[in-house]
C-alpha cells in the first residue's frame, strides 16, 4: 500500500485536450519514471490508457521488456526514454509488445543482440499480439547476433495495424531480414501495417540470401491479403542482398521511397497486386550491383516511380519482368500476368526494361522440369514510360525469351531503339530534359500523348503527388510544372529527430614505428584508420596481430619496403569483424607453418577486408584462410608478389549450398603469383538459386608460375558456383595442374586473352550442375 | 431516312419516375419491336439508354445474338420476349452481350446448341466486354452440344458486376462447367458478379471431371481477387461431378443456396477467404454421393451451414477437409490453414467431419513426390457446431492422418463419440431437437456455451437471418426463436416467373404386340414410358430397333417368355440419347454377328439406360459395345441369363484418361453368365486424380461358367481404375483364365464370399499405377 501511495504521489494529472475522448476527459494520467527493469515491469503492470512510461537516463542491460497493456487511440499508453539519445539498450536485449494502442519512443539499441528471434517484436506470445501499436524515433545500431550464422529479425510484425515510424535502423550483418511481416494465421492477414518515414541505414552485404530489409510474407503465407504500407522510407545503401525488400503476400503498397545506392532491387517475389509508386531509384556511376524492380506474379501497378543510372542486368535491371515456372510450386516462380508498368521515367539507364529475365529453358538438361522458367509475361501493359539517356543508349530492352505477352503504348525513348524487341509502342522521339534539382530530370515539355489504358484513370498524380489532369499531363513520372525547389532526398523526411547519421570522419593518424613492439603495440592502440609507417628493416613479429579495424601498414621508404617476419605459430594476422588490413609497399613472410591471414573461427560478426598493394607475402603455409561464418566484402591483391606458400587464398567454408559464400568481391590484378604449391584461390558458392546472385571474381593482368603441382584435382583456381567471373589478360606458365579454372557459360563466363603455357587449360562447363535449394 | 422516320414513328415516349435520373428526365425511351434478326441487329445498333428491344413470339433459330450498348443504371437497355415464355431460342444460337447496363429476359433457350464456346456471353470479343450486365427470367434447357465430348460453357462471365438472376438452367449433358466465371485480366477481377436466385435444374451425371454446375476462376488465375457472389441458388440434384461449385478465385461468397440431392460438393478448389454461410445441404436416406463442402487452401470461413442427411464419405463428407502437397504446384493442392468452421448443425449425418481427406502418403511409390498429400491442416477452428443424430451414431469424426491442426472448441454432440479423434472441444450431451419444417431440425433450447474465436464477433446472425446476441445465442446454424413457418425450399424464390419446372408425368401405356412388324412400328410410335408387351412366341426382327426414349418390352405371359430373334447386322438395339431399355422376362436372341446393344457412334449428347431382368440374352457377338462419348447412367443385369457371345458388356471406349468413363453404375446381380468367351465386362476410367471419383461396379450373387477362353490377357473381368467395386457372393466355376479381376486395394477393394472353382484368381493390387493427368 506504501508503495501504491508513492507511486501515485509521482502521478502527474492533466486533462486531455482531444475532444473526442470522451472517456478519457476525467482520466488521471500519469508519468511513470522508472530506473531499473523491476520498476519497468511493475510500472507496465500498473499502466493504463494515457500512461506515460519513462525509463531513466542510461544504459539498460540484458533488458527483456515485455510492454503490455492496453491504451486507446487517443491515449495511448507510451514507453519512452527521459532524453531522446540518452537510453541505450545493450546487451542480450529485446523489446515485445502486446495489447492496443501501445507507443514506444526514443530507445538506442546498440552493443547487443536479441536473445531470441528479434529484438523488436508485435507480439510477446501467439495469444498475446500487439494492434494498433507503434514504435517510433527509435535508433538500432548495429545491434546483430556475434556470429553471423545465427538467425533473427530486428523488427518483427505481427497482428494488425502496427506502425514502424521514424526510425533509423542500421547494420545488420547476420542472417535473417532486418524487418519481417507475418502472416501466419487471421489474426495477422488484412494487416494494413504502416513502414513510415524510416531511415534504413547501411546494411552491408551479406553474402547469399536471407539479407533482405524488409520481408512481407513467405511463401507459405503468400495468398493472404497483407495491405502492408511501405512509404516515405530512405533506404540508403541497403547491400545486404539481391533483394532490398522482399514482397511475398499480396496487395501491399510502396510509395514515395528512395532506394539510394543500395545493392538491390524491389522484389515482388510472392504474391500479386503490389501497388509501387513515386518510388525513387538512384544507382550510381560505377556500379552495375543496384537494381529497380523485379516482377514476378500477377496484377501489380508500377506508376511514377524515377530510375536513374540503374546500370544493373537481368536481376538487376531497373525494371526485371521474369519467365515463370509453369504451374509453379507455391515457393518456386509464377507466370508474370496482368501487371501495368505506366508513366515511370528512366533516366541514364543502360537497358531498363528487361523481358523473361530467369528464362533457363537452356538447362533443362541439368534443372528438373519444375524449375524451368519458361512460361513468359503475359497481359503486361508499358504505357507512357519515359526512357531518356544523354549518352548514345540504344539498348533499352534486353530479352531473355520472346516478348510476345507484353502490349506496348505511347512510351518514348530520346535514342534511337536498336534492341532486338522494337515495339510500335515505343517511339524515338527528340526531347529534351531539365535538370530540376539534383538526380532529378523533367522533360523540358510536357508530352501528352498518354494511352489511356484500363484503369488508368485511377493514377491521378504523378511522381511529386501533382495531379494528372485530361488537358496537363506527360508522359514519365514527372508532369510539368514542378513546384521549385524539389528535394529528392530530404533528410528530415526519413529517420528519427534525435541522431545524428552522419558522423564525423576522424583524420588519419600516422604513426611511426621503429620496432616490433611498437609495430605490436601501435596497432593495438590504434584508432580505425590510422596509418602505421614501418622504418625501414626487418621486424620480427613473434605474436598475431589482431585486426578489428581499419589499419594501413606501409614503408616509410616505398622504393626499399620493409620487412616483417612473422613466427607467430598459427597466423601473422587475425582478421576480427570489421577488421580492414591494407598492407602497402612491404614485405610480409613467415616461416611456412603458419597463416598469413586467418579470420577468428566463431563470432565473425561483422564483414572484415583485405588489400594488399604493391606487396610481397612469402613463405606461409596458407595465404588467407577463412571460417564457415566469416565474410570478406573485399579481398584485393593489386600489383603484388605472392610465393611460395602451400594455398593461396582459401575462400570455401560456406559449405552449406544454401547459395552463401565467403566473399563478395576476390580481386586479383597485375600481381605475380608464384611457387604456390596447392591451389591458387579456391572460392565457393553452393546451391542453385538464382535469385542469390553473387560472388565476384576478377583475375587481370596476372602471372601465374610453378603453382598448384600438389594440387590433388590438378587444378589451380577454383571458383565453383560463383557467377561473376572475369579471367582475362593473364600469363600462365609452368603451372604443373590439368586445369586453370572452370568457366560456367551459363553465366557467360569466358577466359579473355589469357597466355597460356604448360599450365593444362581454361574449361567451360555450360551448365554447372548445382544442388537444388528448394 | 425513311427507316429511320418509320423507327421513330413506333417510339413510345414516357418520362422515367427515377429521381435520380437526371440525364435522361427528358430523354424518349422506345419500345422496339423486332421479328427477325435483321431487324434486332438494326435495333440493337440504334438503341440507347432506356430501349426495350422486344422479341416478337415464335420460334428465333440459329439466332447468334450479339447485344451490344450503353445503359443507365437507372435505365438500361432491355432486350426481352414479348411474352415470356414464348420466345423460343433454337437452333444453333447463342447470345454475347458487350457495353453497360444491359438486360436480357424472359428468353428460352432449348432444342439447339451454341456454335461458340458458350450459350450466353458477357463479352463479345476482349476489347467488348460487358458490365453491369443483367441476364434474367431466362430458361436455358438441355441446350446440351450433340457430342457429349465438345466443351462448351452456356453461361460465361466476363467483366464485373454482372447479374445472372432468377433463371432456369438444367440439363447440361456435355462436357464443361454450366457456368463459368472468367478472371483473365484485370478487366475481369473484383468482379463482383451475382449469381443469384436461379434454379440450376438436374445436370445428369457426366462420368469424370469438367461437369460443375459452376466454376469460378481456374488454377492458373486463383491468385485474383474475384467477390462472386452465388446466393439464393436451389442445386436441384446436379449431378454433373463431384464438385457442383467449384471455387477456384479469392473472397468469393456462396450463402443462402440449397444444395437439394446434388450428387457432389461445394468445393474450395483453388484460392481463398470464401464465405460459405447459411446454405442448406440435403442428402437422402439411400445415397452416399451427396457431399457437403469440400475445403482446400487458406482463410475460409464456413458458418451457419445446415447439413442433413448427408452420409457420403472422404471427397463427399459434410465437411471434408484435406490434406495438401506441401508447396504445392499452382494446379494442385495447397494445405488447409486458417479456415474457421462454426456455427454449423448436422443433423443425421454418418460421419460429418473428415480430415487429411485425400492423404496419399502410402502411394508415394507410385506417385511423384509433387503429388504426395502429407500436409495436415494447420491453424483450423472448429467451434460452436451442432452434431445431431436421432439414431446411434457414435463416428463423427474420420481422419486419414494425424489431427494436431485443427482446435476444437465448444462442439455438441448428443451421441457419444467414438471416433479415434477425441478432441475436449467435442462434447457429448444429452440434447432434444426439434422438427420446425421439412427437413429443418434445431434445438428445443438454445445452447449459449459458445466460444468467442478471433472474428466471432463478426458472425452477427443465424441461417435464418436472426441475431446472434450475447443473451441470445446458440451452437448450431439456428438460434431459437425460429420465426415461424420457416420453409427450407420455397420455390418461388429461384428460378423464373413463368416456367413451370415440374412437369406433369405421363401415365404409361401398355401396348401388346402380336407381330414384328408390330413389334418394331409400336416402339417407334411410342411415347416415352410406354410398355411394348409381346404375345407369347417369337418375333423374327431384321432391323435395328433405335431406342430414344424410355420403353419397357415384356411377355404377356411372364412364365412363358416371348423371344425376339434378331437377324439385323449391326445391331439387335441401337441405344441413342435419352434411351432407357427396359427388357423383363423376355429371350433375346442374335445370330452371332451383331451385337445385342450397340450405342450411336456419335452425338450422344445425353446418357441412355439399360435394364435386363429375368430375361435371356444369346448368340451375340458383343453383348454391349458403346463408343467413346457415350454415356451410361445405370446398366443393370438381374436374375437374367447372358450365354454364348463372343464378348459381354464392352464399357472401355472413353480412353483419354482424363479421369472420364463410360458408364456411372454397372450393377449384375443373381445372374448368369455363360460362354462369353471373351471379357465378361470392360469397364475402364484411365487417368489419376482422386477429385473426379466415379465408376461404380457390383457384382453381386452372379455364377459365372465356361467364360473368358479367348480373352488375350486370361481376365475375366477388366474394370481398371472404377474406384467403387464389390464383387460378393459369385460363383467362378470353370472359367479359363487366369484372373477373374484385379482389384484396387488403396481404394478399400476386397473380394467376398466368392466360390472360386477352376477360375484363376481375384488379385489386388494396393496401388495402381495409373497416368498422371497433371
């Protein structure tokens, strides 16, 4: 009773000022400070309707929050942090919501992981589900499992009406959708979740599948009514997979998002009906990783959405219309159908619109006939699109399969169609664009020669919501006048009002180092980024270093590289999550019995990365050797000497063949590799799924000399299942095995220019037979 | 200009009484006139909103109508008999309608066939298609294709909202769904289409699939939305196949219907979140052919059913839910989840509720993996039902795989339950019903210990229409207080205003013959029903004699019976559609080279009967041989003797195996068969799908000697693949075969109380290998 008194003497009672709550007029409300998670549970014990629960400024530990109760529309019962920013999660943590009406606010999950499925969760058991709950102005931070082959969500949905608003979420790097909606039974279907104003932060590649942002469904689950709302999110870099968000469940809608740079595309994977529009693309120069949208089933709408420089193929294309699989198992590939692709506008785009994308009729000798993607699009309208490149770009479409399902109207191209599809439907015309804010074109006029297809009438806005009008409208996402001063990316829209994503980049620090203990210690004290400078001389480094973030080793002198000689028994370097080593202008050995670099064996949480420049590693048993969880973005050797060693770089312990991999790009460029006794580099992805696209091998400019004569299959490199292959320009000499490489043609892998001299020889394999995922 | 004056000049000008009509307050609406096709093209062509199109009486022929315009709501355009009821469509002919607002009535399609895919059309072409499109007081009877084998549909909806309303629709003997929902495009989803109030009249027994009364959707547009609407219909005995509805689109709605002796069920084929509420299923004291709701896929919600007198078992049970394939193909079966099944009362049902229906595991070595049903139903509700039985019957509950999906709540059964499945959610109390009409049974007192499941709150009435209340409410379809007088069948709410649907019985004549000359000219003067009755002696026939409708042949003298000698080549009776034989105590007798009874070659259009009792068949080639469309209903051979013919009944044409056959029931009893020295039958259905169940053979009390001796393959009977077979209490004796038959033991087929002497063997094989039809 004492403690019942002071709680109430803390209450802090106001009337609400909403004039429908009519219940709620005479409800005391209170504000209910808590400091420990006794306190929390008690104090969510207590609530009601109005309540305001406050948890204290400070780090809260291994905190499994259940946060039930019931509030009501206009008084919802609300978890906060006292400050915004100043609340962190850490630990072995989660949060799980059930009841009505519930809020949570301003919490920073960092420096932990959920203990269970996720760590965000609309449900805290199958009787006790969240509705009408929202979480809101929350951060989560590179809150991800130790080891990277454990499995959770960071976001689970589950019941009805739920909202994820205003949140910036970032870096996850293990298994498992960040946000995940289920559908699994009718408490969960007709949904109509809002996915609202986030910021996605980076999500770095993953590696094979499982890495999406979001997932709305699963095949199981993928003919129920879901009416998830994704919009006016951010996705910024989202990396982790082919699919960016993975739609598997049906009329879910996606409008008004910006996917910006992210290496990916939006997927309907499952499911029909998809609304997607006013969405932007934006790729980038360089890249051919970020994609558009990819189609498969029937009946969506894709209207006013902006691509530019989307550059990626097939897959990837800004717009993938796929082959079905005829009568298609529920978790295999349906017929396209019924889908309109209507006044979207493609700016500096290599080949936009691709057709059968997935067609494999060509192995059906190693495929069963229930993985043949042969039945092509049908009932598909592209109307009033607008294709502009500035460049010389007359490739707009690539077909994988006959175009024959597809009826093309009123769309317009400013180049010349030089495709093998050429549809009377699409009309070179000479127009010109404006450049209306940055990324952003318009056509400098309008072009109103839009067809008016069925239900066309019911797009009545284009792309910045202005209305499409009978006597103003254009053909493109953009209809003329714009409003001045358009903002495609406007951070305020997107994340929370307290964090700050943008952190500062520290300067470099360059560190002399005269000695091995200085070389050891330095490192160790290091911050990420830092530059240590050997003087000139041999080291003898008798330890492993550890590396667990970004590290430059150099010369001081780059004309005379100095030396460090490793007799650290098991590794000269340890390579930690998040560990970036790049070794410039020296030298590295060892004494045959240890590695040069090995990754920890568990808990490789995070991607790490390798570059060696101008370098020369000798005499270790194996160059790079890696653990099954373990996940490289980037392994470079560029002009560098590597020899006499037992194997070169071991990237094949993802052994699953469920199409994960080790790394995601192997560089191998103007370097010599000699004396390498067992295989060169044996780089692995296993399991036949296209849709887990990846794995990136180049070999340029090399030369390859007295490797692989222990090689026990006589060949030199091995890159089963990865599919992107380059091997071209390369010398091979005296290389004791019977193969260099096997080619996958399939894939449209094939050996360039390669000088070849008793060194066996480059085969291809058209079709790689692969063990089937599904 | 003059036709145009003349047109006018018959204008009847009136004032709409709308309110709301605004457009056309003034506009003149006319009444035309039109007695040939000319003349309704011309009219058709010129009408506008508010016409009626009137079609003079008489007989229209080879009329192909293609109705085509732009109505109001508030005033359509109407095309329409003169007098109902008088305005005959024959012929080859069939009616498209294109445009909005159209109405067609009070027309009478019958003695004719569409040249076209279907009878009446809501669309003429893909670009004219019709919505909001009414076909109403309409009779469509035995407008059946003369080849049983050509497909045709005679009502086919395209477009949305259209209306098939108050007709009459029966006889339907080809192959094809009566009506057919089309869903390909999005022109033609969320269509909302009404079917409502009809009468679909008798649809005879097809024999194999592709006999629904109707079918919404097929697999390859299941995905799509559809909102049919089937309500209000009477199903009276639609025997077409076993699925009379057969869904196979999402959120359709089948409520209020009676399903009155209907030889089959309302099947959820394909998609899902049907509402099936409030309809009516009656069976009949003998038969186990009539089924209930046959549930496959996701989300459908069955309540407030009434099932009475429902016996049949596995695809036909009141409740039958299967098991699925997991990740099914797009064609086959998805596994049940989340289907809620409340509020329903069985009443003298055998067995009502049956799960994992179709569960094949023990077939997977004849089968394909992809056609193994092992997916048990997951996520069902069962709740607040009523099981009544005035007799013991303790089995209400059936299962072919384990029960762990299925949550059973607040069930009552007056009997005890004896079934392996014991759920805590089925109750056994001691209840008293009520008799409130024919048929109709409910509580004496109301049960109100129902269970409150996720969306109960939704199931706001009774099978009546009463209100469900938290003080007012009951397990079962009824809630008392039944408002008085209720009626089950009131006829006057299906069907047209002006067709009488009954028609009066003809009292049979009897007809004495003394000749055969007589003999042949009286059976072709004959009225169907009629009875030949032959003098004593022996009537030498040299033609065929064609039976087209029912005729009994008998003796005067049943002691002594007459024969009919045969000398006419190809056969002694030609059976054509709508044939019923009827021999009783008569000697029939060949010389050798033709068969006893021989079906047309072609165009049987409609099933034909054969009954022999107490008669002699003798010195035939083959007793009966049919060919590939035909059809029989019931070939019955009892207390009769079959001698001396080189084959007996050959029932073995229909070998698409497409799951089709040639004869529904084949029943010999108390019969011999001697010296047929080949097959004694060859009864054949190829093609595996469980879904269309049929053939049904009994052999029962027969003595079978001195047969099968020139049969190639040593069998005596051949009826591969028929699913009902008894053969029990038959005497084998000297028979020179090897097999007397090959039963099929999944099927539940065994031999008993056979005497076998010097006869080969009955095998069984438990699972046959049959040719997959998917």
């Amino acid at each position: 009773m004492k403690r019942f008194l002071s709680t109430l003497s803390i209450l802090t009672l106001f009337i609400t000022s909403s004039p429908n709550a009519e219940a709620s007029i005479m409800k005391p409300k209170k504000d209910i400070k808590v400091k420990n998670l006794a306190e929390l549970r008690s104090a969510i014990k207590s609530s009601s309707a109005g309540d305001n629960i406050i948890l204290a400024n400070g780090t809260w530990k291994d905190a499994e929050i259940k946060f039930c109760g019931k509030g009501t529309k206009e008084n919802p019962i609300v978890l906060k942090a006292e400050t915004p920013g100043k609340v962190f999660i850490e630990g072995v943590s989660n949060l799980k919501l059930a009841g009505s009406y519930l809020e949570v606010r301003d919490l920073y999950f960092k420096n932990g992981y959920t203990p269970s499925n996720s760590v965000i969760q609309f449900k805290i058991n199958n009787d006790s589900i969240a509705n009408n709950c929202k979480v809101t102005q929350c951060v989560i931070e590179e809150f991800t499992q130790p080891d990277r082959d454990v499995s959770d969500h960071w976001v689970e949905f589950w019941g009805r009406h739920n909202e994820l608003s205003n949140n910036y979420i970032t870096g996850k790097s293990n298994f498992g959708p960040t946000v995940r909606v289920f559908l699994d039974g009718n408490e969960h279907v007709n949904n109509y979740h809002q996915i609202i104003n986030n910021h996605f932060g980076p999500r770095p590649r993953k590696g094979g599948p499982h890495g999406e942002t979001i997932q709305i469904g699963d095949s199981e689950t993928s003919m129920t009514p879901s009416y998830t709302n994704v919009e006016n999110n951010l996705f910024d870099r989202c990396n982790g997979e082919v699919e960016i968000i993975s739609s598997k469940s049906n009329f879910n809608e996606f409008k008004k998002n910006v996917f910006f740079e992210s290496e990916g595309s939006l997927v309907l994977r499952h499911g029909n009906y998809a609304k997607i529009d006013g969405n932007v693309f934006i790729g980038n120069d360089a890249s051919d990783q970020m994609g558009g949208i990819r189609i498969i089933n029937t009946g969506h709408w894709i209207t006013n959405n902006y691509f530019y420089k989307i550059k990626g193929n097939a897959f990837r294309s800004a717009i993938a219309i796929m082959n079905g699989i005829p009568k298609s198992s529920l978790n295999r590939y349906n017929q396209v159908t019924d889908v309109v692709v209507a006044y979207n506008s493609f700016i500096d785009c290599v080949s936009p619109w691709q057709f059968s994308v997935g067609s494999n009729v060509s192995q059906k000798e190693v495929l069963p006939k229930s993985e043949i993607r042969s039945a092509r699009p049908e009932r598909v309208t592209f109307a009033n699109n607008l294709i502009y490149s500035a460049t010389k770009s007359e490739n707009p479409i690539v077909n994988y399969d006959k175009v024959d399902g597809v009826n093309f109207k009123n769309n317009f191209i400013n180049n010349a169609n030089n495709s093998e599809v050429k549809p009377a439907g699409l009309i070179t015309k000479d127009f010109a664009v404006d450049k209306i804010a940055t990324d952003i074109y318009s056509l400098k006029q309008n072009n109103n020669d839009v067809f008016a297809g069925f239900d066309f009438e019911n797009i009545t806005n284009d792309f910045f919501g202005n209305e499409r009008t009978a006597s103003n409208n254009s053909v493109g996402a953009i209809v003329n006048p714009v409003k001045s001063n358009p903002v495609l990316i406007d951070k305020t829209r997107y994340g929370t009002n307290w964090f700050a994503t943008e952190k500062l980049q520290a300067t470099a620090n360059k560190i002399m180092v005269a000695t091995s203990d200085e070389l050891v210690n330095q490192i160790k004290k290091a911050v990420s980024g830092d530059i240590i400078v050997l003087k000139s001389g041999t080291f003898k480094v008798s330890e492993s270093i550890v590396i667990d973030k970004e590290i430059t080793i150099t010369s001081s002198n780059s004309k005379k590289k100095s030396k460090i000689e490793f007799t650290a028994s098991k590794t000269a370097f340890e390579m930690h999550p998040k560990g970036n080593l790049i070794l410039k202008d020296v030298v590295i050995s060892g004494n045959k019995s240890q590695n040069a670099f090995t990754t920890l064996d568990k808990n490789m949480s995070k991607a790490y990365n390798l570059h060696i420049e101008n370098t020369e590693i000798t005499n270790f048993k194996n160059i790079l050797e890696v653990s099954k969880g373990s996940f490289s973005d980037n392994v470079v050797v560029t002009n560098s000497l590597i020899t006499n060693c037992e194997n070169g770089f071991l990237l094949n312990k993802e052994t699953n063949d469920g199409g994960d991999y080790n790394a995601e790009f192997v560089t191998f460029t103007n370097s010599k590799f000699d004396d390498i006794q067992g295989v060169v580099l044996d780089y692995y992805r296993g399991g036949y799924d296209e849709s887990t696209i990846g794995g990136n091998l180049k070999l340029e400019g090399n030369i390859f000399t007295n490797c692989g004569k222990d090689q026990t299959e006589h060949i030199l490199i091995k890159n089963r299942g990865i599919v992107f292959v380059t091997i071209a320009n390369n010398i091979f000499k005296d290389n004791a095995v019977k193969t260099i490489a096997v080619l996958w043609g399939e894939k449209g892998q094939k050996p360039v220019n390669n000088k070849i001299t008793n060194s066996g020889k480059i085969e291809i394999v058209q079709n790689l037979e692969m063990k089937l995922m599904y």
